[in-house]
C-alpha cells in the first residue's frame, strides 16, 4: 500500500493553512485532497467582503482570501494536490480510502489531518412542520447556486434564522433582483454578526423579525406561503400572534455542523497523528480564526512526524 | 443629535454615537479605531459600500466570475451598478485583481475581478 507522510483531507481554507504550515514546519511529503475541481472550499462561493481584516490587515472577499493560500500551495512542489478526490473511508489505523474519476485509492497516512469542513442544519433538524414543497434551500445551497451556477432560486423569499450566510443572501437575493420579504429569527438576538444585519438587511429595509418563528410552510409543487408566529420567552408560540406571507421561496440559515463522518467511521474519537481544524474542529464566526488554527495543526503534524521517526 | 449606529468596517461591530450638527457629523464616540471614525460620518454625509457581485463568463471553464468594486461607491449607485454588471460578459481568461471596468459608471473606482477565471 501507498505510504505518505502527511495526508490532508480538504483544501478549503483550513486545509490549505494546514499544508503550508506544515511543509514551513519541515514536512516534505504532504498529499492535499479536496473533492472539488478547485482548491479553495466554500470561499469560492461566499464573493462578499469582510475576509482576512485579521490575517492579511485587508478587506478581502472569500475568493481573493482563498487566492492568496492557493497561490502558496502552489508553490510548494512538496504539497502534492489531488482534485476531485474525495474521501471515503478511514480506519484507526490512519488508513484512508479516497475515490476520483477512475480510481480508487488506499493510502497509509503516517500523519492525517481532516479539514472537512461544515454542513448546514437543515429544515429538518428546527421541524417546520407543513408541505413539502419545491423551493426550501439551505442558504449556502442558495449562495451555490447564485455565485457559482448563475441560477436564482426563486423571486420572493423569506429566510429563517438569522445566521451569516442567511444575513448576506437576503441581500444577495435583492441584487440579483428578487424580493425578501422577511428574515425572521426565533432567538431575541440576531445570530449573526450586526455588521450583516446592518449592511444585508437594514441597507435594504428588510422587516427583521426577532422572537419570531416560522411555524408552518404551504404549497402544492411550490411553496406559496408561510406562517409566522411570535413566540414568548420559552420560544412557544404566543397564541394569536399568527400571521401569513406569500412567498416563493424559503431560506433555511440556522446554523453549521462540523462535518466528522470519516472519524466516527474509524470509529474511535482519539487517533495518535490525527489532527482535525477549521469548521470540522468547531464553527468559526471568522476564516482568519480559522486560519491561525489550523496552522497550529500543520505545525502539530509535522512535529508530530518528526517525533514519530 | 445623537444618532446610534453600528459600525460594520470590522466584525467587531463597535456601537457608536454620533453627535450631528446641521447635517454634518461633530464627534464619533464608541469607535475602538479611527475606520470608526470615517464610517460614522460617511455614513450620515455620503453612505460607501464595496459592491461584489457576478459576471456571467462566455467559453470560459467557470460560469460566473465574481466581481466587486475596488473601492466602496456610494449606497445610493448600487442598484444602477448592479443594473450595468448584468449587462456585461467575460469571454477572456482574467486573474484575480485583473480590471474588468475603469472609472465605472464614472464614480472614479474601477470594477474588478476577484478570481482566477480560465
């Protein structure tokens, strides 16, 4: 079987700190994964501003944050990069099992680092109850399809839960020329960061709804409307406080999960020369954050490695 | 006047207070650095923002180039920029930074590109 030295699963942001960290701290032989056909994660798709104000001193978008490790990456000829690879199956022993077009590849990491990244809750997981209708998205399936595909999802929507990416596709969605009706959040406060309630949702006067929730979806192939209820200090619905909005569409931004199936699949929680960062170790509110950890974890690898000889 | 803004340079997100005389900002309280300072009174005199947004790409491997101004426009320009970006196409490789537009809309920044696009 294949041997490395260091195998990376993911070249977003944290992935790609990860590598160039570690190669700087003396690892030569650093095999970088990542399941798109571009290096970069979910920066690719997030084109707003307010990236790398920490790290870089700049106001970047997620692209240009992104440019900058992808520049380095390439530069390093000990950081190997494989696309469209995407992982599989681990065991404990730091064997990992990847897929890409026309192969399958079992590879025996000496030192393995997981920068999987996150997922986003879903509809399912806050129990909306109501149709099911065409036309929920989960908000970063909403920025895919605007800033990638080129596709608008729908013309009049109306987001629940207040998180980033909610906050920025409400205004994403009224430049690209549709209509936000509503972002409506269950909690007293927004979650997100006030600069997005202020420069995605108030710049365009978008009713902003607090201790609010959606408490029922409607539609036969679409969804047509939505219920939306008040709710009381324990978040149960204050009776009578029930109102309707006709809408298209339903943006779900209700929070990230770490994504970590890979480990539960090796089925222990503690591998020796497994190292996890970015989103999959916790969610972060800033990539710059995210960044300076997981070169603390490309740093911890190559030492590790080192030691381990 | 005091007037209460949230100051969105940073995700600090720094509540300031601005005291406004005739229209015009006196004194910025509350900021923790001077971009608090500017904000605050650009956001009464002339409101800035950094526009981003996507151009659709003609023969090139990606579908959508991201775009954004180089330096913040007036508020009240976005929809007309917004209007003129959706107008135009990208049919040539361009790199990150690369100038799409100069002076656009004659508002003295230029519109550029924010990723490699081949």
């Amino acid at each position: 079987m294949l041997e490395r030295d260091l195998v990376i699963v993911g070249a977003g942001p944290a992935g790609m700190a990860a590598a160039v960290s570690a190669y700087e701290h003396g690892a030569r032989d650093i095999l970088l994964l990542e399941r798109d056909q571009y290096l970069g994660g979910i920066l690719n798709q997030c084109i707003h501003t307010g990236f790398g104000l920490n790290y870089f001193k700049e106001v970047l978008t997620g692209p240009e944050y992104a440019d900058r490790f992808i520049k380095k990456v390439r530069a390093i000829d000990k950081i190997e990069v494989s696309l469209k690879s995407i992982a599989v199956h681990l065991t404990q022993d730091k064997i990992l099992t990847f897929i890409k077009p026309g192969a399958i590849q079992k590879i025996k990491a000496r030192a393995l680092i997981m920068a999987t990244g996150a997922r986003e809750r879903t509809r399912e997981m806050i129990h909306i109850p109501g149709d099911r209708p065409a036309g929920v998205f989960s908000a970063g399936l909403a920025q895919k399809l605007i800033n990638i595909e080129g596709l608008l999802p729908g013309k009049v929507a109306v987001i629940v839960g207040s998180g980033d990416i909610g906050l920025i596709m409400a205004r994403r969605f009224i430049l690209e020329g549709a209509k936000v009706k509503a972002v409506i959040e269950i909690q007293k406060q927004s979650r997100g960061l006030m600069r997005n309630v202020v420069q995605c949702v108030e710049d365009f006067g978008i009713p902003f709804y607090l201790s609010h929730k959606i408490s029922r979806i409607y539609g036969k192939n679409r969804v047509e409307r939505v219920d939306v209820v008040k709710v009381d200090e324990n978040l149960e619905e204050i009776p009578g406080s029930k109102f309707q909005i006709e809408c298209d569409t339903v943006l779900v931004s209700v929070g990230l999960i770490p994504e970590n199936e890979l480990m539960e699949m090796a089925g222990t929680p503690s591998i020796p020369g497994l190292f996890v960062c970015g989103n999959a170790s916790k969610i972060y509110d800033l990539v710059d954050s995210a960044t300076r950890d997981s070169e603390k974890a490309g740093k911890m690898a190559a030492e590790y490695l080192r030691n381990s000889r | 006047m005091i007037k209460n803004l949230i100051c969105i340079e940073c995700p600090k997100s720094c509540a300031l207070a601005l005291d406004i005389e005739n229209c015009r900002v006196v004194k910025v309280s509350g900021n923790q650095c001077p971009k608090g300072e500017d904000y605050g009174k650009a956001e009464i005199e002339n409101p800035l923002r950094i526009l981003t947004a996507t151009v659709l790409c003609q023969g090139l491997s990606l579908k959508m180039a991201p775009v954004r101004t180089d330096k913040p426009i007036p508020k009240a320009k976005i929809q007309e920029a917004v209007s003129e970006i959706r107008k135009m196409r990208i049919g040539r490789v361009v790199q990150s930074g690369d100038i799409l537009a100069r002076d656009f809309l004659g508002l003295g920044v230029n519109l550029i590109a924010t990723r490699e696009c081949g």
